[in-house]
C-alpha cells in the first residue's frame, strides 16, 4: 500500500519518550504500556524479541516487563506458539472507561432508535489524537461483513465520522489534526490529497454531516454526524455504515441523513453536563 503524509507516520508508541525532563514521569508504567498497547490487530501472539521491537526497549527490560505482566495477569504464554497473549484481564481497563462514560449513558436510547429506524449498523465514536476510537457500536440485523469492535481506531482523514468531528473544528485546528496525521491508501477510492480532504470537509461542514464511499473498507459506505457539547465544541460522532450491495452512498445520504441529524442532536442534549458531572 502507498503511505503519504501530512506529518510524520503515526507508529506504536514508544516507551523513554514521553517523559523527558519531568522528574515524576515513572518509565517502569511507561513501559508497562508500552507493551500492552503493542498487542491487537495482527500482533494477536509476540515473542520476547517481538515485544522488545514493538515497545522500542531492550530484551532484558522486555522480559522483566512482560514477567510482572504475567504475574499481574494481563499477559500469560501461550505454550502451543511460545508466544505472549494478552488475558481477558486486559479487558478490565476498557470496561472500566466504558461502564462509566457518561455520553454512551446519554446516546445509547438514540442510537438504537437509529440503528432500528435505518436496519444498518450504527456507531459512536470520539477523538484520540488523529483518530476516531469506537466506543458503542449497534450492528445491522441484516448480514454485514466488516467486523467493528469496540475500541478499534481509524484515522479522521478518510472516515466519515472522523470528517464529521473535524467539521465542527475551527479551520486552524483541522489543519493541525492533518498536518499529524499519517495519510494511508486504504482502499483505490481512499482520498490522499490534501485539498481535497479538506474540500470534503467544507462539505461536511455546509450540510451537518460528512461521509464516506469506501474509503476505509470496499464495499463499505457510510455518514456520519457530529455530537456537540454544551459549549458548542464537538465531542464524538455518530455513523450509519452500510453495504454497497444494499445501497448507494446517494441512497444512504438521500434517505437516512435527516434521521442521522435528529439522532445526533438528540445525542448532542447534556452532554458536556454530563462528562463534568
């Protein structure tokens, strides 16, 4: 696959870059994360070496990692490929975040009203750096082939419900986001020049919601809506994903944006409330 920029490539995160120069910043928790976060997708099983790469650290400091990971109960190896895993343990981080937050509270009645009125897959997402992190997903009832987990990240520049937040940006800031972001052809309909990701998200910006022909996945289109705090800034999306062979992008636009709307607007009511409370 072709890999532009705005920026530099987005990568794993490293462990001794964080901190520099602040005396309280503790690299043992630094690392620690390092190698949690070096699991998922394709990374499923990593040998010490592996780990070590993936983590920007040494063997000897892996393996005294990934030991008190195994002790603690968030690693644990797996005897048949001589590789460490990661445990339902890891999961208890992401429960706690998800179990507590206070707009999937506030949107869940919206989004299963949406994904029951439009019969396709409905989702929340909301910003992580020049990402859009999944954090309630509703799917379709009818067979769809893209799985979306909760918790998967996809960038801004080519999803419909990244393009949907950054519209509520002020343009300096979208710049900004695109300028960080790691521009990747996902697909041969994925946008990658500049002018016009920033045209689409003018777009956006002029109709209430942006969208996406698959850009991220073939077969895949999809719209998405910003969701607004109390002071009028955006803090996630909402997105109808469906197939091509069920509709066109124009179909999708031309008959689920104004439901798309109201749910995003229902969704946006108290928010910011809400996440002070």
């Amino acid at each position: 696959m072709v890999l532009y920029c705005f920026g530099m490539k987005r990568t794993l995160r490293k462990s001794g870059t964080a901190g520099t120069g602040d005396p309280l910043f503790n690299q043992s928790v630094e690392k620690a994360f390092a190698i949690l976060e070096a699991f998922g997708g394709e990374r499923r099983a990593l040998n010490l070496g592996e780990v070590a790469a993936a983590a920007g650290m040494t063997k000897s400091s892996a393996q005294r990692c990934t030991h008190t990971l195994e002790r603690l109960g968030y690693l644990r190896r797996d005897v048949r490929v001589k590789r460490w895993v990661l445990t339902p343990r890891a999961l208890s981080m992401a429960h706690a975040y998800l179990a507590s937050h206070p707009l999937i509270e506030q949107a869940t009645t919206h989004l299963i009203d949406l994904n029951q009125a439009s019969g396709e897959s409905v989702s929340l997402s909301e910003p992580d750096e020049t990402d859009m992190v999944f954090i309630a997903r509703f799917p379709s009832h009818r067979r769809f082939f893209i799985h979306m987990p909760i918790g998967r990240r996809l960038p801004m520049f080519c999803t419909a419900s990244g393009r949907a937040y950054l519209s509520a940006l002020p343009t300096a800031e979208v710049q900004k986001i695109l300028r960080r972001s790691s521009i990747r052809q996902f697909t041969a309909q994925t946008l990658t020049e500049p002018g016009e990701i920033l045209e689409r998200i003018k777009s956006a910006r002029e109709v209430g919601y942006a969208w996406s022909d698959q850009e991220c996945y073939r077969g895949d289109v999809t719209i998405a809506a910003p969701v607004f705090g109390d002071d009028g800034l955006p803090v996630a999306a909402v997105n109808i994903s469906a197939p091509t062979s069920r509709w066109s992008l124009e179909e999708l636009r031309a008959k689920l944006s104004s439901v798309l709307l109201e749910t995003a607007r229902a969704a946006s009511s108290g928010t910011a409330s809400r996440m002070s409370a």
